[in-house]
C-alpha cells in the first residue's frame, strides 16, 4: 500500500489564482480530512469527509472547497489564492469514524505570492 | 470547545537526558489523547495513544499516561537519541459523535545534540 499519496510537494501561486491539492489514499478508509499547519499554530482542521458523497466544515473552511467523489480520492480547491494561505497542507485519513488513528500524507507546501 | 497546551519550545537536549513534555487538556466527555511526531520533511506519524482514564501509552521508548484528575497527558522518555530531533504534537479527539476530529497543540520542536 502507498497509503496517503499528496500532489504536488511544492508549489507557488500569485493571489487571485486558483489550484487544487490532490490526496489519494489506497487503504479504502472512510474519513479523510485536510489540515493547515502553520509556525506556532499548530495543526487545524479545513474540511472533512465521513465517506463518499459527504463532506464538512473543520475550523478554518474559508477560501477553501472540497468534494468526495469517490472513497480513495479527496481534492482541495483553492478558488482564488490569498498570501494568508500560505502554508503547509496535510491530509489524512481512518479507516472509519470509529477508528482514531489518522495517518498523514507527505504534504503540500504552497506559496501565494 | 476542545483544546490543548504543550509546553512551548524549542527544547534542546543532550542525547541519554530524560525528555518530559507537557500537555495539558480542556474537553467535554471523554477524549482519547495522542502523540503524533513529525520528523523533519514528512508527515504526521502516531507515536502513541491513551483512550481511558489512567491508561498508559507506549512506543519506541515514550510514554505517556491519560490523567483524568489533572487533565494532562505529558511525554516522556528516559533516553533521548539524535534521531528523536522531531517536532511533537499532542492531540484528542472529541468524544461522542466528533470522537474522528483531532484537536491539536501548537507543537514542540525537540533537539537533541550529540
């Protein structure tokens, strides 16, 4: 299993544009989620999916949109990228909302100039 | 709502020092409580949990016990190695219908010299 696979690693944006962050996980798990981490902040939660076709809202949504079409797969559209999004993107993901244990993609490290 | 506090860092240690890192809690119900560590350039990774009262979690050397009484759940271990240098996250998730969301500290940098 590859596990939790983010695409890209790196990539700068000047602000207005627009972009998605892809997740992929190969372990068939229900819940997938997206965070930010940022310098003395810690990690917080963008948006969340319990299983296909069903998403919401973490602490920090704004500027940010999300969809579930399928279980492995979990995008994060930037719709017009802002300096204030810069940051370091993690997703991750549980085999179902019961189980606890996440596990963590690579991340995806994004400029916005 | 849910929220945690870890000691601020940066801590810097000398390989075989004891390492204590405090984490302390706030939430309704009952939360389970973890250690994630991220080392250098890569992701998240579970280092141990507690999910009741009193339980002790272990990995690689760390542990950490779920005190109810004082709402803390601080990291420890005897010996610290080089490759121990990792940042430390302390994190619950909610009880009842929200037990899936992780609530994190802000992290704890560890360096540990030579």
């Amino acid at each position: 299993n590859a596990g939790v696979t983010q695409t890209p690693k790196f990539q700068v944006l000047k602000t207005g544009q627009s972009m998605t962050l892809q997740c992929a996980q190969d372990m068939n798990h229900e819940y997938m989620s997206w965070y930010r981490q940022d310098p003395g902040m810690g990690l917080r939660l963008i948006h969340y999916s319990v299983g296909a076709g069903i998403t919401d809202q973490g602490e920090v949504p704004n500027g940010y949109n999300v969809s579930r079409s399928t279980t492995e797969d979990f995008p994060l559209r930037l719709l017009s990228a802002a300096p204030s999004q810069t940051s370091v993107y993690f997703c991750a993901s549980s085999y179902s909302t019961a189980e606890e244990t996440q596990y963590f993609g690579p991340g995806t490290r994004l400029l916005v100039l | 709502g849910n929220s945690v506090t870890q000691m601020e860092g940066p801590v810097t240690l000398s390989e075989e020092a004891f390492l204590t890192i405090n984490c302390t809690y706030t939430a309704t119900g009952y939360p389970s409580l973890f250690w994630y560590v991220q080392y250098p350039g890569e992701g998240l990774q579970l280092l141990l949990k507690a999910t009741k009262a009193d339980d002790k979690g272990s990995n690689k050397g760390f542990e950490a016990t779920y005190r109810k009484e004082t709402t803390s759940f601080h990291l420890e271990k005897g010996s610290v190695q080089v490759s121990d240098s990792a940042v430390y996250f302390c994190a619950l998730t909610g009880s009842g219908g929200s037990n899936y969301k992780l609530t994190f500290g802000k992290g704890t940098l560890l360096t540990v010299n030579p």
